[in-house]
C-alpha cells in the first residue's frame, strides 16, 4: 500500500507493516505512538480531533483528515472535494458551512507542515 489513512490512531501498529517502503501514512496525532515503530515510511501526523472540536463541530474530523490527505498526496483538485460537498450538503446550510471549513483547515495544517 503506498498511502494509510488513519483516523483513530490506535490502528497504528496494524496498518503500519501494510505501507511500502517510501509510502505515507497520515494519522491522526491525537493518542498516536509510534515507538518501536519500523520506519521507511513518511509519517504525517494531524491533529483533526483538537482542529474540529476547535471548530466547534468534532463530527468533522473526518473531513479534516481528508483536506491533509488531498494536501499530502495530490492525487485528487480540492476544488472537486469542494464540489461534492456543495452538492451533498446544498440544502444543510450549517453542515455544508462546517465541512468546508474543515476540509480547508485540514489543506492548510498539511500545507504548513510542508513549508
């Protein structure tokens, strides 16, 4: 597997021999240990539990995760994320609001990690 995504950081151990050499795993910082850990990897960790309850909606941290995620590895244009959830959330003005907030707070924790 070249790319773990991790939302509950207890998973570290079990997903972590499953990344190539050279792969990422991005998870969630909250609660994570990475000793005795095997390395050969890039470990981005992210704090999408604190950044959502921060953000006064912690159901969001999912969608955290998946701002650091379209960040770190560029595999998909944000602005399609962005566009999905317009359209799934076009009638829930408050769940749409906070989902976006949380996806582009999730691009800039990784964007400011990168520089």
């Amino acid at each position: 597997v070249q790319v773990v995504l991790l939302l509950d950081s207890s998973q570290f151990k079990d997903y972590e021999c499953r990344v190539c050499p050279g792969g990422v795993i991005i998870a969630e910082q909250t609660g994570l240990n990475t000793e005795g850990s095997t390395g050969g990897y890039r470990l981005y960790k992210v704090n999408a539990l604190e950044t959502a309850a921060g953000m006064g909606n912690i159901m969001t941290s999912n969608i955290v995760m998946l701002g650091a995620y379209t960040a770190i590895t560029k595999v998909i244009n944000p602005k399609l994320i962005e566009a999905e959830l317009y359209r799934r959330y076009e009638t829930k003005e408050k769940v749409l609001a906070d989902n976006v907030k949380a996806f582009k707070k999730g691009i800039a924790l990784c964007r400011a990690t990168q520089s």
